[in-house]
C-alpha cells in the first residue's frame, strides 16, 4: 500500500519491510520508529548512531533516548542525526 501511494503520487522513496534489528539502514534519510521495548530501543540506538548527519526518525509518543526532538506534532515526534 505505501509502495502504490508512492508511486501515484511521483514521490521518490522506498518502503523497506524487514526485521528492525536485522535491516540495513545506511543509506536512509527518514525513519518511522514506533518501538517501545527497552531491549529493541537500545539495540537500535546503537544503529541510529552510525547512520548519515540530517537523517530524520520519526517516533510515536515520545523522543529517542539521547535525542532532542526537532519538531513536535504530537503523537508524532520527529527526531534529526
């Protein structure tokens, strides 16, 4: 469904379905991250921590460990490397 709104709308991005933790993310520029497990939240912070300067995370409820937000429309909490 995100793939087919994508395209229809002529926006450049990809959709990636995979395990969280297994996943590749050096080349992302944006993320929609919606943990709240400690155990995954800390594994993925170490992740966040490679990857590129002005990449942006977007989280639900509350900001990352470590990290200011950059803008707030709550639920939604966006999050910038």
């Amino acid at each position: 469904m995100a793939r087919s709104r994508l395209q229809k709308k002529k926006l450049n991005g990809e959709v990636i379905y995979q395990d969280v933790l297994n996943c590749n993310l050096d080349d992302a520029t944006m993320i929609l991250f919606w943990f709240a497990d400690n155990k995954i939240v800390e594994k993925m912070t170490k992740k966040f921590e490679k990857l590129k300067n002005g990449c942006k995370i977007i989280t639900i409820w509350g900001p990352l460990p470590g990290y200011l937000p950059t803008k707030v429309e709550f639920p939604f909490i966006l999050n910038e490397v």
